[in-house]
C-alpha cells in the first residue's frame, strides 16, 4: 500500500481493506498509520543489517566480508528503494520519522565500527581511524549511492556499484591487498 499508493496518501481504512480486515482490527495491532509504517520499516532494517553476514561468507579475508556485506545492503535496498524513498520524503516533514532515519543510520554506523575496531585489533585496518566516524561516513557513501542508484534512477549495474564501494571502504580503512595484514 504504502508503495503504491505513498505515505501520504495511505489511509488506514485502505490499509485494512488490502489487508482484507477491517479497520478495528487495525487498531488491535496498531495505534496509527504512522505505527504501521515504523513496523514497516524495522522488518526492512533488520533486512539490510544483516547481521551474520560473517558466517554466511565464511571467510576471514575483510575485503571479502565488505564485498559481501556491501552486495547484500544493495541488494535489499533494490528490492525496497519505494520503501527507501518515502521513508526519505516522511523524515523531512515528520519529526519522529526523522528521529527513527537517524536511528537507523546510528544502528548501520555502530555495526559497521564494531567491525573495523575488530579489523583494527587484527592488524587489517588502519589503527588511527575512528571508528565510529569511518563507519558513519562509510555508511553514509554506500546509503546515498544505493539511493541515488535505485531512487534517484542511475543506472549502474550492482556488480560495478559493489566493486567501487568495495574499493573505496578497503582503500580507506587501509586494508591491503589480498587481506595481509599492515605492514
């Protein structure tokens, strides 16, 4: 609904008829339009957190892991860039929504700082970074490329959008070839 129709223009009462329910029955889960699209938007981000990515390349080489964990985001963020666009429009006019985009933006930034303080200890990544302002930047240039790409309508493909992400985040953490450690 919220992808066809856009935030604005959802209603509850069309939001239950999609639903095949009626609207009391909304209430009985949610309290407001507002409510539903925030739950919305958390299935989403856990989505795109993906948290066990480690596991699921099952290597120890850090380009490998960002490679992976760079194609996975963008690929979710495809699959959900009408999502990505009106959680985009509502966080300008919407006090909360703007609270819960910056949120999300902390969650992606943490996670990914966690990540290269632990590629720091290992003797991958350049130990003078901070890492939580790397990870915020770095965060920030892969979320605003997949926009730009999926919302906004560039048309690189996600091969080559993976390849210079990748590029980019090893070349800043310092990480050098082929996952040896710093010199």
């Amino acid at each position: 609904m919220f992808e066809r129709d856009g935030y604005l223009d959802s209603r509850v009462a069309d939001i239950s008829a999609e639903a095949e329910t009626a609207t009391g029955s909304f209430y009985t889960y949610f309290d407001s339009k507002e409510e539903i699209f925030a739950a919305v938007l958390a299935e989403l981000q856990d989505d795109m957190l993906h948290q066990h990515i480690q596991e699921v390349v099952d290597s120890d080489d850090p380009t490998a892991v960002i490679e992976a964990s760079n194609r996975a985001y963008l690929l979710v963020y495809e699959r959900n860039a009408k999502l990505m666009r009106l959680l985009e429009q509502v966080s300008t006019i919407d006090e909360s929504f703007r609270e819960l985009r910056r949120e999300r933006s902390k969650a992606f930034a943490e996670r990914n700082a966690h990540s290269i303080r632990k590629l720091q200890a290992r003797g991958f990544a350049d130990p003078d970074l901070d890492a939580m302002l790397t990870a915020t930047a770095l965060s920030a240039m892969v979320s605003r490329v997949a926009y730009i790409n999926y919302v906004l309508g560039d048309d690189w493909k996600l091969d080559e959008l993976v390849e210079e992400l990748t590029r980019l985040w090893v070349n800043a953490l310092g990480i050098p070839k082929a996952g040896t450690k710093r010199s």
